[in-house]
RNA sequence: GCCCCUCUAGCUCAAUGGUAGAGCAGUGGACUUUUAAUCCAUUGGUUCAGGGUUCGAGCCCCUGGGGGGGCACCA
C-alpha cells in the first residue's frame, strides 16, 4: 500500500485524489468523502462488533451459472430443500420492509437472493440492510423461486467478504466516459456488460487458435521480448537499457526472426501469441503494445498459410460467437454482413490496382511512368522509393479501403517484402499475402525466403534504402539470423495475424481500447 | 506533430451571458414477492486548471491539461 491510501478517512486524508468534495464533503453530506466516510465507519463498527469485513476464504457449493443450470427450470413459487452456499457482489438491493431482494453478481452470471426478516432474525436482517452496493457477500441458503418465478436463493446466513468503500457509478447507465472507462477498467467491467463480453470474447479466439494450432500439431514457444536489434519488421521500436550488461536493447516488434531459427533447429511447426511493440502512434486500430500470433510450418508455403488464416478466424468466430457471421464497416458509415465460412476471395496486389484505377501496373515497369501514374493519384513519392514501393503506395491510395469483405491480397513486390519469396511465376513478385476485412489489415504471411545468399543481398537492399532515407537510424544486419539460414531452413510458410484486430472483428467493436484491457494513456495526474 | 469535438454532483445527463438543476447512488421514513422496485422527504457543486472580455461567465476569448474522432506516422 503506498502512503497516500485514499482510504483514509477525511479528515486524515493529506492528498485529494478524484475527491472532488475535499472542500464542500464531509461525512454528514453525500459526496464522494462523505459516502467513503459512511462506509470507513461500517468498517470500524463491524470490527468493534468482533467480525472482520475481510475474510480470508469462502467455500461456495456452486457458481451462480452452476446454480442457474441446475435449477433454473423450477416453476414459479417453489421452495426446495437444496441448501447452496454461493457468492457474488452486491449489484442491486430492493428493500420492501421486512423484506430484502437482492442482486449478486458472480463472473459469469446473476441470481437474486431473497432474504426475509423472519428467516434470518432481527439483527442479520439489520446487518444486511447495511450491505451497500458493490460489496461482495457469501450467503447460504436454499433454492427457490418467487411467485413471478425469478430463481432465488432464500438466505438463512450471509457474510460480508469484502467491503466496498467506493461507490459503484450508475446502476442503470454504466460508465460512459471513456476515459474513465479505460483508466478504471475495474470500474467498468463491474458496471458493463458489453466490456465483459468483448474481453469473454477475446478469451475465446485466442483459446480457440491454440486448439485449432495444438490440433494441426504445432508445439507453442516463447521467445524473447528483449531483442539486441529489433528486426522482422519495419517499425520504430522501443529502446530500453540493461544494466548489468550495459547495453541497449529494443522491444521485440515482431516475433518472426527468432520463430524461423526453430524451424532451423527443427522444430517444424511453432507458433507463439505474444506482446509486440511499436514507437508509433495511437488510434482506434493501434496501441503501442499489441498482441500478435505467428506460426511457422515447414514444408510448407503461402497457399497453406492463406487456408490455416480462413480456418484459424473462422472457427474462432463460431466458438466465441457461436457463428460464423461477423459485421464488418467498410468506409463511411456502410456495414456489411459477411459468413466467414464463405470462401474468401483471393487477389494480386497488380490486379486489384488495375481493377481500382484501370490501367495496369508491374513492378517491372519503368520507374518513371509508375511515378507518373502515382501522382495522378495523389501518391507523393519519395526519391528513393522504387517500383515497389510506389505500387505499395498505389495500392494503399486506391485499392485498400475498398476490401471490406475478407480478401487475401498477394503478390507483393519483392521490394517491400524482404523475408517473403520470390514468386515461382514472375521474379518481381513474392509469393506473398496479406489478409484484410473491413478495410483492416488483419493478417500477413508468405512463403519464408530460405535462401541464405539471397537474404543477405535483401538485407543489404534494406540497408541501401534506408541509408537513402533519413528516417530511422538502420538496424544492422542480423548476422546470427544468416547465419542460422545457412545450417538450412526447409521450405516454410509463415503467417502473423494481428489478435487484437481479430478480436474487434469478431466482438464487433470499433476500437482496439475495447479489446485490450489496460490500454495505453497519458498518466493519470492525481 | 496537425485539425475538429469534448470535460458540470460518486455516476448518467440538463442549464438564451443573468439565483447551477434532474435521475440514479447516499441519508431519513413507509411497504413480506421486488425485478433499474415503488412512494414521501432530504444531503451533496472552486462547472478540468489558469488568465481575459463583461455590470455579470458553466456558457464568449486566450493558454495549458485529460479524453474522443480524423490526418500524419505505422513495409
């Protein structure tokens, strides 16, 4: 606990924190100090009284979904026998005299307890009355059901087992203010039912990949967060300072590089869902740290990786779900809805251009006419950029924003892609693919470029065109990386699917602060 | 980094430049089948901070801060 323990009582408190009422609060009044006063003081009264407010353990004979499951089917107006000992938090309290109906929340579901002042005696009944919203209680009691035929726990005891000093926001409204929402994200979970469900669901499709992954025999592996140079993508990362060893070192910003080394070792199939992070800016499809889940196949390559991407996202989307129908917004305020069990279309980079602006495009085209092309469109190029390059460019300008139904986009130059393949047709192209819905890109993969030599001369295009820019200092060259290459990577397809984006996809959210639990903000000044 | 929007009671929201209000929560009271219980009464505010304009600012202007959206960045 540090020394500024809001929990103090007011007139000790040496810091207001979101007190608001530190000059007009006190504890005769109804402000924020004065409530937490009001309920310091049920503290100190219950352990004057002998009782601790903060028990060490409570045995349950059942959740409240268990119970529901079990007993849900009773009639109206049924009292069994069936003793149950559950426990939740305080949600709702119906207080009509010598009766109280209240509403305890466990994580996965709901049920009323019915307490009689007859059943329980005077002073329970009193102590019960005092309950306030948002603590948490043990009851025990029997099953039973009220007249209107609401399952019920008829209470013969209960027990405080955590006092709640701040109150919950509103009952009926939640918290609406986002910024509240993601700061105090305790808050709103206890008070939103659709934040609850976006995070159920995220538990869903990651635990849904590794069974599909774990099913197709692939063995998860954890590799280092802490990289000595942060490689595998193009991305300003996070520097950070190791002291013993007194070196810097960046926060890994894909897991690709090291993945690959294991299909060196001979590992076959491997995957990992781990923490990235990028240095760039935040919006509603980005924060700075991500999650992202790579697999590496050997013997495999890109068409493989494009049918284990549909497999992967749809059978996440059933089992978080239920069904394989998802809601996807294109541009503007148009939705679509789209069966991901529906085949999804596959289409070359070059065609999709030509399809967006009618004429078509190579990477073996002149430079000049690709440039040319560009600024028709509203494409600054940068003198460095090759033909690559400007068709990436072309691409995102024209093409991108207008795949809102799944689309597997390949064919990507091999200038923009130095780890991918060189396309077994057409030596400008890899074979190469990256999965969009809803305009997002969602997923990346290829056939894995094994050839040491020629991964050398990618490394030293990557270094000459960076060198001719003036963006970031260069990452050098990962000699182990080649080095690991040259003991001989077996044909491979590599795949990365962002979860985060999976996860909005899927929970039907439109940003990815709803579907990462603590996401990142400017610090809270207290 | 740039542009737009936003910040009022613990929460959700009102308030032509003219006395800061309501609902919920809280407090007191009534009620033995409620369901956001209901009914009666009632407490609670440095309107994000600091400047300015004005007889008068929650409201208009400036600066700063938090958040949201968009752009840029993000192979």
């Amino acid at each position: 606990m540090s020394s500024d323990n809001d929990l103090e009582p007011p007139d000790h408190a040496p810091v207001a924190t979101d007190d608001a009422g530190l000059h007009g609060g006190d504890a005769t009044g109804s402000g924020l100090v004065a409530e937490k006063a009001k309920r310091l003081q049920k503290l100190t009264d219950i352990r004057e009284s002998g009782g601790n407010p903060y028990p060490y353990r409570f045995d349950r004979t059942c959740t409240l979904a268990e119970l529901r499951a079990e007993h849900g089917a009773l009639e109206a107006g049924t009292e069994t026998e069936v003793e149950v000992a559950v426990a939740g938090r305080v949600m709702l309290m119906r207080d009509s005299g010598k009766l109280i109906f209240a509403t305890v929340r466990d994580r996965d579901d709901e049920v009323q307890l019915f307490v009689s002042k007859a059943v329980i005696g005077d002073d329970a009944f009193a102590a019960l009355r005092d309950l306030d919203l948002g603590d948490w209680v043990g009851v025990h009691g029997t099953v039973m059901t009220t007249r209107k035929g609401e399952l019920s726990v008829k209470v013969q005891q209960f027990e405080l087992l955590s006092k709640a000093v701040r109150p919950l926001p509103d009952k009926w409204h939640g918290l609406t203010d986002t910024d509240t929402r993601f700061r105090q994200r305790y808050a709103d979970l206890i008070v939103n039912e659709e934040a609850r469900r976006s995070f159920r669901v995220r538990h869903e499709i990651i635990a849904s990949f590794r069974r599909t992954l774990h099913g197709r025999g692939f063995i998860e592996v954890e590799t280092p967060v802490l990289h000595v140079e942060a490689g595998g993508a193009h991305a300003r990362p996070f520097i950070t300072h190791h002291n013993a060893l007194d070196m810097q070192l960046y926060l890994r910003i894909a897991l690709e590089l090291h993945l690959k080394r294991l299909i060196v070792g001979g590992m076959e199939r491997v995957f990992e869902i781990g923490r990235i992070f990028r240095n760039e800016g935040i919006s509603t499809r980005h924060n700075p740290e991500f999650t992202m889940m790579e697999l590496y196949q050997a013997y495999g390559d890109y068409s493989e990786m494009i049918e284990i991407t549909e497999r992967l996202i749809t059978q996440a989307a059933l089992d978080a779900t239920g069904t394989s129908v998802v809601t996807v917004h294109g541009p503007g305020e148009a939705s679509l809805e789209v069966d991901l069990a529906q085949p999804w279309r596959q289409a070359r980079m070059i065609d999709l251009i030509e399809e967006a602006i009618g004429v078509p495009v190579h990477p073996s085209q002149p430079l000049e006419e690709l440039r040319a092309l560009a600024a028709q469109h509203g494409v600054a190029c940068a003198p460095r950029w090759g033909t690559g390059k400007i068709i990436e460019e072309l691409f995102e300008a024209t093409a991108e924003h207008r795949l809102v139904a799944p689309t597997f986009v390949t064919g990507h130059p091999v200038e923009i892609s130095p780890l991918a393949r060189v396309d077994r047709n057409d030596p400008f192209l890899t074979e190469r693919f990256e999965l969009f819905i809803g305009g997002r890109e969602i997923a990346n993969g290829y056939s894995e470029l094994n050839d040491p030599v020629e991964q050398r001369l990618r490394f030293e295009d990557e270094q000459t065109a960076k060198d001719l820019g003036d963006d970031e200092a260069a990452t050098a060259i990962d000699e182990d990386y080649l080095r690991a290459l040259e003991y001989g990577l077996p044909p491979t397809g590599g795949l990365g699917i962002g979860m985060d984006r999976v996860a909005m996809l899927i929970a039907g959210v439109h940003s990815i602060k709803e579907v990462i639990l603590f996401p990142t903000l400017r610090p809270e000044v207290f």
